[in-house]
C-alpha cells in the first residue's frame, strides 16, 4: 500500500517508527546531495504577497520576493552557520556581522582613502540567461552594476538620505566598479552591497518593464517561472548558474531542487495545515500558541526558536495633538501591563525589552535594568501613575484616539484589542481601524497614518534601528518623529569608523529615544521556524542579507527516499 494514501493513523504509526529508527542510526544520514524535486516554502511573512517586481520602487520585501533570482554584490558567508561549525545563525532581518560577510556577484573588493573608495572586482563569465522577448543570454559587467544604482538612486521612491554619502559610482573596466563616496558611512557595504536594495537588475528588464514579473531575469541560481498573487512564486532552475556549494568536503553545483515554490497563504489555520500535512516543506514564521499542537499532530518536524527581528509597538505621532506631549506618550505606556503580556498573552513567549536594539546586537544592546530609571518606568504597570499624568497634561477625563493595524497580521488582530482594554481603565479610548497590507504601509509612507498605528518594524541592524524610526522625514518614521539634535548625533555615529565608539553613541541615543516614548513599547514576541526533516542542509536560518533568504533556498536539497518513507 503506497503510504501517501493511507489513512492519517497508519501514517502517524509509520512515521513514528521512522523517526524511532532515525534516532537510533538505523538510517543514515545521506553525506551526498540529492538533485531534483520542489520545495514548497512559507516564508516568514507567508500572508503577503510580493509587493513590487521593481526595485526602483523601494519595496523592503523585494529581496524577499526575488532573491532567488536577483543577486546582489555581498551576500552571507552560510560556511559561518551553526550548521557548519561557525557562530552565526543568520535570523537578523537585515544584520551581516563584518566576518560573516561574502563576495557573492563580488569577486574581491578593498577600500582606499583620500577620498573613501571602494573598488570591486565583479566575478567573470556570470551570465544573465536568455529571456525571450526581454533579453539575449549575456555576461553580467560593471556598467549593469553602475545602471542599477543610478536607477535606485534617481528613484522619486528612494528612502530620503540613503546614498547621499556617494559621491559617484562608475565602472572602470568591464568587471570594475569604483564607488566614490563623499564621506564615510559605517553602512557603506549595506546601503548598496547586502541590503533591501541593492539587487542588480540589467537594463533590458527595465526597458522592458520592470514592473512586470514575466519580465524579470536575474544571474540567480533559479528564474521565475510563474505567479498567482495572492496564491504563490514559482521559480525554475537555472541550469547556467555560477555558483556552487561546498558540502562534506565536496563542491557540487547549485541549485539542488528544480523548483521552489514561495506560497502565499493569508490564513493562519490555513498554512499550519498546510505545514502539518507537507503540502509546505518549510514554514518560517509560526506563532507560539500553534507550537504544541503542532509538535503533537506533526512529531517529525524540526524547530528552530529566536526571538523577533522586529520589534512591536504602538506608534503615537508626536506631531497630533495630544501625543506632542511626552507625559500623555508615557502615561500610556505606563497604563499597559507588559509583563502580563509576556506571561498570559505570549504564554512566556516574547522578551519585554527587545526593541529598539534587538538582544542579539552584541556590544549595541543593553538590558532593561540598564536603562534610565525613567525607561524602566516605562515597562512597569502603573495605572495610577498613568492616570496622574495625563490629569498633568490637562486630560483627566481621557481621550480617544484612532488606531490602524494590519488586518494580515492575527498576532496583531488579537494583541491590539487587549492594548485598549488596559487603556480603557485610564479613560483612553482606542477606535480600532484594521486595514488591508497595501493601504496600512502607504499611509505610513505618505504620512497619512492615523494617530495610532500599531505596526512591527524589523530591527535592520543597530545604526538603521535609530536612523529609520527616528530621524527627520524617514520614511519608516511612523510616529513623525523629529529632533535636530537627534539627527546630528546619528550623522555623526555614521561617520565614526570605529566600531566601539559608535557601539556607545547608539547606546546613548537608544537610552534618550525610550525614555522620549514616542511609541508605547510592547513586548518583542519569540517566533518558531518548522520544516520537515528530508529538507537537508538547513537549520533553520532565515536571512542571507536583507530580508534576503534565496541563498539558504538555493542551497537546500530533498532526500526524495526520506520522504517517501515518512509517507509522503
């Protein structure tokens, strides 16, 4: 009988026997990879769609969306995994440590002074593959890499500031570009190297409509082959690509799988059934309360725990009458009891004190207790407290406010009505406004967001974390926050080379910014990644840059006969 016919019971039995027999090394965990197959992949946001197939347009979910096919110049060096023996995890949304850090289409690259330069050396014989209709198979060279960051840059949809350190970016010879910059930036290799932006995107597909996916073409290990909004990204082999993978010793070529599909699924019961019974071989963002149930429906699946890459809150602007006044900001902070969010809410899943520094940022973070008396007080359940200072600012009777939340998010759906409850008991009343992803981020990117947004913003790394929330006119600046005084000290901590010293500015400028409470800071809640155990040479890791996870798909492989003895 073909067990992937069998009825669930027969199979829980079987599968249950296969892992016992795995544990006691009856099976032998295969050392040479496996070609072929799909793998059928959720990712960490598995309810949205991609947002843009154009870089130009300034969409933070690109590099998700089209990494497998886009490469960029730096990528994460994965030999510096856990998996393979190194110290890094590779969750952080957007956090390369500078000894993780790999040529990708870079061959080499140095820096020079008098001006800060940096010269790469692109690798030879990469090949954009032929796409009909758009573009003739063709070498990748310097001047695609000069087009694609002057298109970025004179983009009407650039984040503000980002590249004014570069003075001029040109391509010295068929496979040199020379990035001249007007001062140094401690984000030199981020801002166009590894991060949201910076895939390379050859002039015929933009000729051709960027816009459009059937257009788009890559020197990636995989090309995309097809799309259903709303349902999945289907991307094929490319049998041309450069690179290959380093497994036991051996090099083999990549890619492993001849498809990977990227499912979209807006509802939650939806892809953790869709987990649950193989129909996804991955899942990347599972929420705390589906871990039990699941590790008790689906014993074979493998977990991988870390706290959030994004922080929680709820943004207040600051430019709105009566959030202009710091004693109402933290008066709802303090009317919120954070700590029964962590214990009750979260079922102990979550940190308190996870953002703006993500507790992963070695030499950047600091605890809770460090704070300033006035920071903690924030994280302290203080009705009474709160109730005095809003009587201080003139708001004895309370207040109500508007407050949007993405409708695609059900953490958020359920955290935000228990976020007004607590606020109720000070006599501060939330209107509740859900909102589709599409309409939610452009109210925040025209400034058109309401009083109160509650919203999870990706930590990036430490320098980013302050500049995007909180420096003049960001766009990720939801709460319209502004000091002149807090914009000069983050231009400076970018001009500081060493890395100590600016470890201590950002310290100091994450201090001021809580203490200042332009957000009512909410816990940072601990998210689970499951996969199943035939998906091979993975661990769980998330991002390979910028939200950028292509290079982790393209290195897994499927043991087929695994599979197919676990009855599916």
């Amino acid at each position: 009988m073909n067990l992937s016919q069998a009825k669930p019971a027969l199979r829980s039995i079987a599968l249950t026997a296969l892992l016992s027999a795995a544990s006691m090394g009856v099976i032998a965990q295969a050392e040479k990879p496996q070609y072929g197959g799909t793998l059928n992949i959720g990712m960490v946001y598995v309810t949205l769609s991609p947002l843009s197939w154009d870089p130009a347009d300034w969409a933070w979910k690109f590099g998700q969306d089209t990494g497998l096919m886009y490469e960029q110049l730096f990528a994460a060096d994965l030999n510096k995994s856990i998996r393979k023996g190194g110290k890094h995890a590779f969750v952080a949304d957007s956090w390369l440590p500078s000894d993780a850090i790999r040529g990708e289409l870079a061959e080499s690259w140095k820096t020079m002074d008098n001006p800060f330069r940096v010269e790469v050396k692109l690798r030879k014989g990469v090949m954009f593959p032929e796409k009909p209709g758009v573009m003739k198979a063709r070498e990748l060279v310097a001047d695609d890499v000069v087009y694609s960051f002057t298109r970025l840059d004179k983009s009407p949809k650039k984040v503000p500031t980002y590249f004014d350190h570069v003075d001029k970016v040109e391509a010295k010879d068929k496979h040199t570009v020379l990035f001249t910059f007007k001062n140094y930036n401690a984000e030199w290799d981020y801002r166009f190297g590894w991060g949201y932006y910076s895939s390379i995107v050859p002039k015929e597909v933009t000729e051709a409509g960027a816009g459009n996916w059937k257009n788009a073409n890559g020197t990636g290990p995989f090309m995309l082959s097809d799309y259903v909004q709303g349902n999945a990204v289907t991307f094929s082999k490319n049998n041309q690509y450069w690179d290959k993978e380093q497994i036991a010793g051996q090099p083999y070529k990549m890619p492993f799988v001849d498809k990977i599909v990227y499912r979209t699924i807006k509802d939650e019961a939806s892809y953790l059934t869709a987990l649950r019974t193989a129909k996804l071989d991955v899942l990347e963002g599972i929420r705390w309360s589906a871990v039990e149930e699941l590790k008790k429906n689906a014993p074979g699946l493998k977990w991988k725990r870390s706290v959030d890459t994004g922080g929680t809150f709820v943004a207040m602007r600051v430019d709105t009458k009566p959030f202009d006044d710091i004693r109402v900001r933290q008066a709802l902070n303090m009317a919120v009891n954070k700590q029964e969010i962590v214990q009750q809410y979260y079922g102990g899943n979550a940190v308190l004190f996870g953002y703006p520094m993500h507790p992963d940022y070695a030499g950047y973070y600091e605890t809770l207790d460090q704070m300033p008396v006035a920071a903690q007080d924030l994280f302290k359940y203080n009705p009474d407290k709160a109730k005095a200072l809003l009587a201080e600012a003139g708001l004895a009777k309370g207040f109500s406010f508007k407050v949007q939340v993405c409708s695609c998010s059900p953490d958020h759906m359920d955290l935000l009505p228990l976020v007004a409850a607590y606020l109720d008991k000070v006599n501060v009343k939330m209107e509740i406004q859900p909102m589709e992803y599409g309409a939610f981020l452009s109210a925040m990117t025209t400034k058109t967001n309401a009083a109160g947004y509650l919203m999870r913003n990706g930590h990036t790394n430490p320098t980013t974390s302050i500049r995007k929330s909180f420096v003049t006119k960001q766009t990720w600046n939801p709460s319209q926050y502004s000091d002149p005084e807090m914009d000069k000290r983050m231009a400076a901590t970018y001009l500081e080379r060493d890395e100590s010293k600016r470890q201590l500015l950002i310290k100091l400028m994450t201090r001021d910014i809580v203490e200042k409470a332009p957000y009512i800071w909410l816990p940072t809640p601990i998210g689970y990644s499951a996969w199943w155990p035939w998906v091979k040479n993975y661990d769980g890791e998330l991002r390979a840059g910028s939200e950028r996870p292509g290079p982790i798909h393209a290195r897994m492989w499927v043991d087929q006969t695994m599979k197919k003895k676990m009855g599916f």
